[in-house]
C-alpha cells in the first residue's frame, strides 16, 4: 500500500449534530408543545366561562407530547454525559492529519509515475553493470545509440519527481505529528485544557506543527496557544528519527518491497528475475 511508504511518519467542523444540538432540538420540541397546550388551556378558560368560542374537539391533539418527543428528550438529557463543551480535541488532530495524509497519496501518485518513466535509467545501469566483457560492453553501446531518445528523462519527469518528493516528506511529518499528539492521552488533555482555559472549542482552534520548533502548537481563537513538544520534552513524545533509521525502515516497507528498485528492472518490468 502507497501509505506504506510514510515511515516518515493524521480542523474540521464537528458533525452536522451533536449532544447539545440533540439536546436543544428535543427540548423545544416538548416546550413548543407546552407553549400551545398553554395557549389552548388559557382559551379554553375564557370561551368556557363566557361562552363566545368553541374548537372543533381536535386541537389538543396538536398540542400533546408524543411518545417519541418524549423518548427523545429523555434520551438527549442523558446523553449530554457524553457532551464535549470544549471540542474533541483527538478528532479534530486525526482530521487535521487525514487532510495531510490526502496529499500524500496524491504525491505518492505523482511520484510513483514519475519512478516508472525513468526505470529506464534502471535499465541501462543494470546492463552497464552486468558487462564484464568488451563485447558486452559493444552490446550496451549499441543499445544506448540506438534507444538514446527513448532512454533520456525529461526536466518535467525530473521535476515531478524533485516535487512530490518533497510534498511526501512534508506532508507525512505532519500527519505523523497529529496523530502522534491524538494518540496521546495526556497531550490532548493539555491542548483540550487550553481550549477550555481560553473558553474556546478544538475546532474553533488553529492545529499546526512546526519543525524547527519540533512541536504540534494549538492555537486557540483568541490568538493564546499551546505547544506539545515531539522531540522527547512533552508527554514521553520521541519521534525524530535519523536519516538511516528511516532509509531502513522504508527498506522494509510494502512499497518498496514490491517496487523495481528492489527486484531490478528486467524482474520487475520482463518478469526475468
């Protein structure tokens, strides 16, 4: 899987509805009831002693509470338990990290075409290589003449590649950040303290990691903000690993395991393996 790859290595809105809009939605649906049950009530109290109006006999059935507005009130004062008054703080990080981590695929893509047109310099250094003799030496002359349109890159090809490269590595960090910070207890309970202190929401907030600081600041809509620390400083987050720790664990990754770096071209591309 392409996602394999980001050994490098997620604010969205709430969703549509939440505890305290169930809450609110159910409560005045009972206390729009109430209100014409009253209403009724009082009508009914002035025509019955003066006798100058009548209903038609059906009007309190408009005005009674049925068991499914009752249900859902009910219901909606329970589950206000489970009311997050200062946001969710992990979901907003793990949306935040989805949207990096949507980039990074559509680099992956970028990138891994951009690995397929130039295998054809995999090609010739295979054969290159693999000439021991003269007269296999010849036969990589004569190939590279007669192939050399074919077998050059193009600046385009080049640049793709330079382009999506980079876009990988900046975007993997910092969906790796995110949900490093999302994974950790006592990081999102530091940044959801923050929101409440400032009297804000997660989601309202501003996410951003940083990596000369080398940290995930939160910054909450009154412009404070809070900082968690992944170079080992906050909440036991180590995450930076060196450039050979990482070009060994992508040299165990799905994506590269089955890419023509690894088996060569003739293998990969001739199935000659």
């Amino acid at each position: 899987m392409k996602k394999a790859i980001l050994i490098l290595l997620l604010s969205s809105a709430l969703a549509s509805s939440n505890e305290l809009d169930y809450l609110i939605e159910s409560t005045s649906s009972i206390v729009d009831q109430m209100n014409k049950g009253v209403q009724m009530v009082g009508a009914g109290l002035e025509y019955s002693h003066q006798g100058t109006g009548l209903s038609d006999g059906t009007m309190h059935l408009e005005a009674q509470i049925t068991s499914a507005q009752l249900s859902a009130y009910n219901s909606a004062l329970i589950n206000m338990s489970n009311y997050l008054p200062y946001g969710d703080t992990r979901q907003t990080l793990l949306d935040m990290a989805d949207e990096h981590l949507q980039i990074v695929d559509e680099s992956v893509d970028v990138f891994t075409s951009a690995v397929v047109q130039m295998q054809t310099a995999h090609q010739v250094v295979e054969m290159a290589e693999t000439a021991a003799t003269p007269n296999e030496e010849e036969q990589v002359k004569d190939f590279v003449t007669a192939n050399v349109e074919s077998l050059q890159i193009t600046q385009e090809t080049v640049d793709d590649y330079n382009s999506s490269l980079e876009s990988i590595e900046e975007n993997a960090n910092i969906a790796s950040s995110f949900i490093a910070v999302a994974n950790n207890t006592e990081a999102t309970e530091f940044l959801r303290q923050g929101a409440e202190d400032n009297n804000t929401t997660a989601e309202m907030s501003s996410v951003a990691y940083d990596a000369n600081q080398q940290w995930v600041k939160m910054t909450y809509s009154n412009g404070n903000a809070n900082a968690v620390f992944l170079n080992g400083q906050s909440f036991g987050l180590d995450l930076y690993l060196t450039g050979a720790e990482i070009l060994a664990a992508g040299s165990e990754s799905e994506y590269y395991q089955t890419s023509p770096m690894l088996n060569g071209y003739n293998c990969y591309f001739n199935q000659d393996c």
